[in-house]
C-alpha cells in the first residue's frame, strides 16, 4: 500500500480533511457569528420627534416638565415607557431641553423652586436649571441637552437615552 | 508552536491519542456508504451551533413566539440564514441517518459484535424523529400548531394510555404555553444532551470494535450462527485479517468523511440561502379551514392513515411506528445468521424493499395529493383573523366562494378586496337591498350582526385581492343618501 499513487491518494485525503471540515464548521459558524455580534455593531438610531406643545406657553422663569409616553421596540416586544423631559428657556424662542434622567445612575431629577435648581433625590446631584450643568453632587456629566426644533409654533425635541454614569455623552 | 505541542504531550500524551484514535488500522476496501455516520454527526455540529444562534434571539412563550421569529426574520445579521440553514440541516439530519441505517442493515453490521452499538443506534433515530417533532412547533404558526394538535391527537389514540400520553406531550389538556414551554426545553436542552450522549456512546464503541468489514471477508468459512460458541473465535481471526491492508482511520477514512461532510453542508447552506426557511400566518387556534400536513418525513405514516377505516385508525398510526421501533430493537437478537451479504438473506431484502417502497410510495401519493391551498393571507390581522372566523360562523360559504370554495349563489369574493373598499363592503353587508333592491342577501346589520363584527368581517374581505400583486382598483359607488 505504499505505491506511488497511495501516497499521492493519502495527501489529497489528508488536505481532504482539513479543508473539508473547516469549511463544514465555517459555513455554520459564519451566519452564526455574526447573527450573534450583529448587536455590537449596530450604530443606526431613527429621530424621535416628541410634540412637547406650543412653544409660547413655557414660562420663561421656571422649567417646565413634559411627561409622554414612548412607545420602543424592544427586540420583538413593543413597550410602553413613561418618560419625561425638562424644558428650559429664557426667551420662549430658544430653548434648552433636558433628558429627565439624572446623568449618574438616571434617576427622575425634580425642579427644587427654593434652590433654583435641578435635584436629583437618589443621590442629590444638583443641577443649573439654564445650562443643565453640575452644581454638586455625584453626577459625573451635566444633564445630557436634547436637539430641538420649532416647527409652526409647536416645540418638539428629538428623545434619545444616553449611557449613565460616565463622564461623555455617548448614546446607548 | 512544536514547543507548546511537546510541552501538551509531555502532560496529556497526544502522541498516544493520536496512535489510538488516527492511526488506528481499519478494515479494507471500506465504501463512501461508510461515510453517512460521519455526515449526520457533522449535520448536528451545524444544528448545534445555528440552533445555539437561533436560542439567542427566540421566545418560548405563545405571546412572543412569533414575534420573535419574524425579528429573527427580518432584524437579525443573517436570520434567514440561520433558520434555513437550520430547517434544511434538519430533513438532511433525517435522510443521512435513515440512509445510515438502512446501509448498516444492508451489510449485517448490527451482527456480533455491535449489537449493543445498533441499539444506541436506533436510540439515536429516536431523539433524532424527536428533534424534528418538536422543532416545527417552535415558530408558532399555523403548520407549527395544526401539525402539533394532529401530532398529539395521534398519541391520545393509543389504547388505555392515550388521555395520559396527550396530556404529558401538551402538558395540558389543550395544545397551548406550556406545550410551547415544554417542547422548547426538550428540543433545545434535553434532547441534545440526549443526543450528545449517545453519539459519544455510538463512537466510543465504533473506536473500541473497530468499523465494519465488508460483509464478503467475514462469510467465508464462518459458522451458520453467531451464536455458535466458536463465531468469536472464527470473528476474531476473519476481522484481523481485514486490516492487513494497512490503511488507517486518517487520512484513509477522516478524509472522505470531510469530504462528504462538506459537500453535504454546502447543499445545506445554499438551500438555505437560497429558499430560507417556511414561516405561515401565527398559529390561529380559531381557524377550521387550515389542512396541516406534516414534514415530509412523517408523510408516510400521515398517507397511510388516509388509506384505512377509521376504526383501523389508532392501530395504524400508533401500531406501525411502534412495531417498526420493536422490530429495530429485536432485530439483532432474532436475525443470528452468521450470513451478512444482504442478497444472501431473503427475508431482511425482502422487509427492507417492502418498507422502502412502502414509505416511497406513501410519500408519492401524499406528494400527488392536492396539496392544502397555500395560506395566502400570510399577514392577516387579528382583526382580519376575526372576521374569517365570522365568516365561517356565519356560513357566508353557503352563498359565496373564496378561492374555488363555497357555494355559487352569491358573487365568488375571492378578489373582492381589489374591487371594493372596506367602507363598501360593511355598507353593503350592512343592508344589500339600499345597494341593489333585488339582492336576495339578507341584511346583516344589527341586530345580526353588531357594527364591530361587521367591520371585522368587511376588513377580511378587503384583504382578499385574488391574485397577488394586484393592486386593488375600486369602482365603488354608494346610494344617495336617504333623506331623514
């Protein structure tokens, strides 16, 4: 069994095997991979537009809070979520408005009329009611700021949710 | 790299691994037959690692079940890939392990000494059928629960254990959540534990008594019996020679394994890729109409029972499968003739002929059997799906058709969601006479029917536009109000 052709049978079925089965495995292993880490790499968001009102009823002096419901895809599951955000504007033309979750651990922040500020009461983080930046407290970044447009007098600001508890505004 | 294999062998000796399990001598002049153990093995590493995959992105629970396949579907890196890859690995799993069956049948391979390696064998067939049984149930659509309620009712036929039996498989009286829950957790936790096991068993002993001569070297001069006090001997002695050829397990036989394994998985991907996976309407317990056939694997026995009585029934669809079980177990114990060469014994080419062209021609007359109407309201709505089963309830099919079914008093309807609107066709079934003054339909209208289920029903109609692709062209034109 050591003739020549024997030999040459043997090679081939020994790189028979080494390219027949990784290529079994790999043809199974590729689509499963990238299923698997497709969500690592996924960097598209939609803009959600939220009608927060008519632009000339927020009151200059105070925030004003606007809860709505969002409806999100969650995987294969529609949920409902309470959310919120504060609007904030000096000149009921330009306005500031503010993710209503606190940037340490996002708990719901409340407007203190006393202090003038933002107060978060998980942690008592304090924040500038203007600029939404940090008076005091743990929070390591100011309140994360939404875009805004007006479109014929009606306010609405584009919802995100960013990642808590870190000194950057990165989008979750 | 030479020097991490030295510093593994000094530790684990792969040296010695390599000289049992690689360069092992095995028999000569083995076929590409050989070859389907190893094929269905690799078939399951590929459902194993899609299924895994699939597992990530999948919810057992009648609410989501769907849902989640359709995210899979439509939302996942290569979803479609992966379902297809893994619908078509299953029927390839089936073929190659009947195939290897009825090769190691043919050959006599289940004599001395394997016996106890045909038993796992078959328990390895078993779990596989088992696989693809409560596999199709998973994604929830209406072949997944008609197919189930069938598969079940079958069971329930069994004498004195039946009621037992269907509330065991459905963990329930009814086909529901914890049917899915338990289906799930057999398909994709115990079953390949199951699975895993025996194939280690099967290979443990296919290393430990080596592969299977070729029928010829292990006839001549044998005693008639392998029950004969001196078969061993005489076994011993024919299988020893067997391996004077010099060829060993690799690359002689690993390397036509891969071979076939590759090709095998590259027909697996590309039909995958190519014709994805089924997926029809959600399972809609409320639907009447739909005919569940079952995978084609299960034609057999599904054609047969359309052959006989009724009251033959439970005897057929229970009786056969579990005599075929009892004969595969029995088999090496009752067939001790020393003789392996399938044209030499009769009886087994006889049987094995008879079952083959038995289950060949059931699964033609299935094949040519026409075939259920495709559900072409693939995306019906829950309120479409209610005004179907208004439509049923109502008997509307007395007077119309809907695709070739129904009566031919009325208008066949099969196309009139591409001739009129909804808002038409709730008018209309609301009182016929203010649209045509002779039509013989009856209002339906309150108190018949309320405003709610009228438009139920009008919404499903509207979804019926006959041949796809149409796009719906109305020509509605409503009586001038009557003054008050």
């Amino acid at each position: 069994m050591t003739t020549a052709p024997a030999t040459e049978r043997r090679r081939f079925l020994r790189w028979a095997t080494a390219i027949g089965g990784s290529l079994a495995l790999l043809l199974a292993f590729v689509p499963s991979l990238r299923a698997f880490l497709s969500p690592a790499f996924r960097r598209k968001r939609s803009e959600k537009w939220i009608r927060l009102g008519a632009a000339d009823q927020f009151d200059t002096s105070v925030p004003t809070k606007v809860d709505f419901v969002d409806t999100e895809n969650d995987a294969w599951v529609a949920i409902r979520r309470l959310r919120n955000v504060w609007i904030s504007t000096t000149d009921g033309e330009h306005f500031t408005v503010f993710n209503g979750r606190c940037t340490h651990l996002g708990c719901n922040y409340a407007f203190d009329k006393a202090a003038n500020v933002f107060r978060c009461p998980c942690h008592t983080g304090y924040f500038d009611i203007k600029t939404g930046s940090v008076l005091g407290g743990p929070p390591p970044r100011p309140l994360d700021t939404l875009s805004v447009k007006v479109e014929d007098g009606i306010l609405y600001a584009d919802y995100q949710d960013f990642r808590l508890g870190i000194a950057s505004k990165v989008t979750v | 790299m030479a020097s991490l294999f030295r510093w593994l062998d000094e530790r684990v000796n792969l040296r010695g691994a390599k000289r049992d399990l690689l360069d092992r001598e095995v028999p000569d002049r083995l076929t590409w037959w050989h070859t389907l153990g190893s094929a269905t093995l690799t078939v399951f590493l590929v459902q194993l690692i899609t299924g895994v995959t699939l597992a990530t992105y999948y919810s057992s629970s009648p609410d989501h079940a769907y849902e989640s396949i359709q995210f899979i579907n439509r939302q996942v890196a290569s979803g479609m890939l992966l379902r297809g890859i893994h619908h078509w690995g299953a029927s390839a799993m089936v073929v190659l392990i009947i195939a290897h069956v009825i090769r190691v049948f043919a050959v006599g391979a289940y004599k001395y000494p394997r016996e106890i390696n045909w038993l796992v064998g078959v328990g390895l067939l078993v779990v596989v059928l088992a696989f693809s049984f409560t596999g199709y149930l998973l994604p929830w659509d209406q072949k997944a629960y008609w197919a189930t309620a069938v598969g079940t009712n079958i069971a329930g036929t069994t004498p004195l254990l039946g009621g037992a039996l269907v509330a065991l498989l459905r963990g329930g009286s009814e086909l529901g959540a914890a049917t899915l829950a338990r289906f799930y957790a057999f398909h994709a936790l115990w079953l390949p534990l199951l699975l895993t096991a025996l194939m280690a068993l099967h290979i443990i002993l296919v290393v430990r008594q080596g592969i299977a001569a070729r029928p010829k070297a292990l006839e001549d001069g044998a005693p008639g019996s392998t029950a004969d006090p001196a078969y061993p001997a005489y076994y011993r002695g024919a299988y020893a020679a067997t391996k004077r050829g010099g060829q060993r397990f690799w690359p002689d036989v690993l390397g036509k394994d891969a071979i076939v394994s590759a090709v095998v998985v590259i027909a697996i991907f590309a039909l995958g890729a190519a014709l994805g996976a089924p997926l029809e309407a959600p399972a809609d317990p409320t639907d009447t109409t739909y005919i569940p056939r079952p995978e084609w694997y299960f034609l057999p026995i599904y054609q047969l029972l359309k052959l006989v009585p009724g009251s033959f029934e439970s005897a057929i669809a229970v009786g056969v499968p579990t005599a075929l079980l009892l004969a595969l177990v029995c088999l090496p114990f009752f067939d001790r003739g020393s003789t392996r060469n399938l044209l030499h014994r009769p009886l087994a080419l006889a049987s094995l002929v008879f079952i083959l062209a038995g289950s060949g021609f059931l699964i033609g007359a299935a094949g040519r059997a026409p075939q259920p109407k495709s559900d072409s309201s693939a995306a019906l709505s829950s309120v479409e799906r209610a005004g179907r089963a208004l439509y049923q309830s109502q008997q509307c099919g007395g007077c119309h058709r809907i695709a070739g079914e129904g009566g031919d008093i009325g208008p066949d309807l099969s196309d009139v969601g591409a001739r009129h609107s909804a808002g038409w066709i709730h008018s209309f079934i609301e009182l016929p006479s203010r649209f045509h003054a002779e039509s013989r339909m009856p209002a339906y209208g309150p108190p018949t029917l309320s405003h709610q289920e009228i438009e139920e029903l009008a919404q499903y109609l509207s979804s019926l536009e006959g041949a796809p692709g149409h796009e719906p062209h109305y020509y509605d034109s409503f009586p001038a109000p009557r003054s008050p």
